[in-house]
C-alpha cells in the first residue's frame, strides 16, 4: 500500500465483534492474514468464545469486551430465544437487551482501542459501537459479516427468517433495517454522549461492506451496489502441526467414516442429542461437544465425544454431518466434500440450511424444536447419497481465498 511516496506502509486496523465461536474466529483469521501481509490488526471481543489457544497460534492482539456470550446463552431470555428458533421481532428484543447493557461500555473502549487504526471493521452485532468510534476518530469503517446484510432480490436476508416472494425481499429488508435502527437510536445516542458526540438523527447507510461467504454458496446478487464485496469465507489456515488426541485417531481409524455431530455454541440440551444419536441406529459418530449440555455415561456404543478438533481436518474424515447450519460449520462441510443434515436453531443458520439444500449438499432442515429420532434416520439415509454433488461444490470452492480478497479490500479502502 502507497501513501504519499513510494514507500508501502503498514496498516493498522482494529476489529470489534461479539457473540459465538462462529462471530469470532473469523476476526482471528483475517488478524492473521493481515499480519503475513504486513499489516496489525488488534481485536476486541469476548476471549471466552474462541477455543483456548486459538488466537495465540496465530499470534492475534485479543482485547477483553465485558460481557460473557456463553453466560448469556446459558441464562434467559438470550439462550431462551436462541433454543426456541424466534424470529427477528424476538431477535431484535435480544439485540436491544444486549447493547443496552454493553453499547455506552464497548462504546469508550473501542474509541481507546482504535486511536491509532487506520480502518475500523466490525461484525453486525457490533456495528453501532464501530459507527460511534468512526465519527469520534475521523476513521473509515467497514461491515465485516459471515452473511447478507443488503436487501436483495435474489433471496430473502437471514435475518428475516422465512422466504419472501421475491418483490417482497428489498422493501421488508429496508423496514428491518429501519426498524432496528430506531430500536436502538437512543442507547446510541447515549454511548454518544459518552464520547463526546451529539446525537445521531439518522441511520449511517453507504458504508462499505465485506460478506465473508464463499461466492459458490451466495453468489454477489446483481443488484448490490459496488462497495459490498463477496471475499469468500475467512478461515484459519490448516494447522500441519495438528496431532489429534490418541482416542480421537484410534477411534477413526479403527472402522468406517463416521457421522459428525455437532452443534457448536448453541445450548443444546440431552434430550436432542438423545435423539440425534438414536437415529443413527448404531453408526458410528464422532460427537463434538461445544457448548452443549451432554451426560457422557448415557452415549451408546460407537460414539465417540470430544470437545474440540478443528473442521478442516475433521470434516474430511466424516461421511455426513449434522450441524446447526451456522456459517462457519457449513463452509466446513461444503469445503470437505460432505453432505449435512441441517438442525438449524436461530439467526442465519435457517438461510444456511437452505443455500446447502438449494446446492444439493444437504438434506431437508430438521428444526431443532422438533428434532425425532425418525427424522435424523430417514436424513441420514438420503444424504449419503448426496455425496457426489457435496464433491463438485467442494471443487468450486477449493479456489477460494476470502482471507486475501479481504486485505486487499481494507487496503484501498485506506488507500483511498
């Protein structure tokens, strides 16, 4: 990057985001890849959502937000809205419950964080406290997101849960967009105050965006403006130091590819894992614990537990996997090459489901409300035979790089 003269100076960006392993790992990978490039980025973020030494590999600056996103989930009403699916009026309630106890803190702490960035980023959840420090710093920011936040024709935005008809997609998408905004105007305008601002009348609009999804999943809708950039998903690299644990190789190797199942961050309760695993009808499975509340004494024979293994090293040696459809886990198993069964819970993770499904990756959803046995049985028969057309969107995206694509947007961006 040229600023002036002809000599390449570094870029300092600070990053915000809050919220689950999903919302965070991103940020650590793109801190990576701005570093092999020269650059430093410093992330503020709740530290309990990665697994322990994520970001250390990748030796990424992690400054503490107060706040505990797995406290939050484990108590009502957050991990009350995530287990019961609600839609984006209940989501909106959550949202503004959350800021309200955190936006005017996150607010002064990022405005110190970033008094020496070039270029703010920040995910959706945390754009207000971003915006704020952008107006107090004189600082460009932009929208970091692992899904569409523009309204657009070609499918209905995430956050609206259910599939609109087409000429419904952008006007209900701008009303949502709205809606949130006056929802949450006067605890903006409080953390404003804090930092020394007036009030804000208006939304911000016009500012840049980058959706960090593979563009074999979402292609760029042609309808979006110029500055939403479709970068590919942004993941960690393969670590080929990894040495899994003995019962973990022992376990793989000593029969056919197993099931995965996993849920991630989301607070799944016993009876849904009872469930899941009885469907299975004695097939192997490996069975990634995350945060869900699993007693170990009750898994049937060929199940093996973990708590953590990184998916692009895993996944390839699964023959199905059902997940929750977040972001992150269904780029994983699109990446591998295997088929999901989708038990989707709350936010994106409906919209995932459906993009897998549309691609012929993935079976049916099976909402996790109403999660049976017989439903994971008659999923996991149908998506074995998926497997094929799991080969040739995994093809598509092994060309992918959305980490490199994202330095080379914040540059400009700071380039001017």
């Amino acid at each position: 990057m040229v600023r002036g003269d002809s000599q390449t100076d570094p870029m300092r960006v600070a990053a915000i985001t809050y919220g689950t392993e999903g919302d965070t790992r991103p940020f650590v990978a793109l801190a990576g890849g701005l570093r092999r490039a020269g650059h430093s980025m410093v992330l503020a973020t709740d530290p309990g959502a990665l697994p322990p030494g994520c970001a250390a590999r990748d030796r990424v600056e992690l400054l503490p937000l107060h706040g505990s996103i797995r406290d939050q989930l484990a108590m009502s009403p957050m991990g009350d809205h995530v287990r019961s699916g609600a839609g984006f009026v209940a989501g909106t309630r959550v949202v503004r419950r959350l800021l309200r106890d955190h936006l005017a803190d996150w607010t002064r702490t990022f405005v110190e964080i970033a008094a020496d960035a070039d270029v703010l980023v920040s995910s959706g959840l945390a754009l207000p406290v971003a915006f704020n420090a952008a107006d107090r710093l004189h600082l460009p920011v932009t929208l970091a997101a692992a899904q569409p936040f523009e309204p657009t024709r070609d499918f209905t935005l995430p956050i609206l849960g259910h599939d609109l008809p087409r000429a419904l997609r952008v006007p209900l998408g701008r009303l949502a967009g709205a809606s949130t905004w006056m929802a949450l105007r006067p605890m903006i305008n409080t953390a404003r105050d804090t930092i020394g601002l007036p009030p804000r009348r208006r939304a911000w609009t016009g500012f840049p965006q980058l959706i960090a999804v593979s563009p074999t999943l979402v292609p760029r809708p042609p309808d979006w403006p110029s500055r939403i950039t479709v970068t590919g998903d942004w993941r960690l690299p393969v670590d080929i130091d990894y040495r899994p644990p003995d019962r973990l190789a022992s376990f793989l190797a000593l029969g056919e590819a197993p099931v995965y199942v996993g849920f991630g961050s989301m607070p799944v309760g016993q009876d849904t894992i009872t469930a899941v695993l009885a469907g299975l009808d004695g097939r192997r499975a490996v069975l990634a614990g995350g945060w869900a509340s699993i007693d170990d004494s009750s898994l049937p024979e060929g199940v093996l537990r973990i708590d953590h293994a990184p998916h692009d090293w895993l996944m390839p040696r699964v023959s199905v996997a059902i997940h929750h459809a977040g972001a992150g886990t269904s780029h994983a198993a699109c990446r591998a090459g295997v088929p999901s069964v989708p038990v989707p819970f709350t936010a994106d993770q409906p919209f995932w489901a459906a993009r897998m499904r549309g691609l012929g990756v993935a079976t049916n959803p099976l909402p996790a409300r109403r999660v049976s046995s017989d439903g994971i049985r008659r999923a996991v028969g149908e998506a074995v035979h998926l497997t094929d057309a799991a080969h040739r969107v995994a093809a598509l995206m092994s060309a992918e790089d959305g980490v490199t694509v994202a330095v080379r947007a914040l540059e400009e961006l700071v380039e001017g």
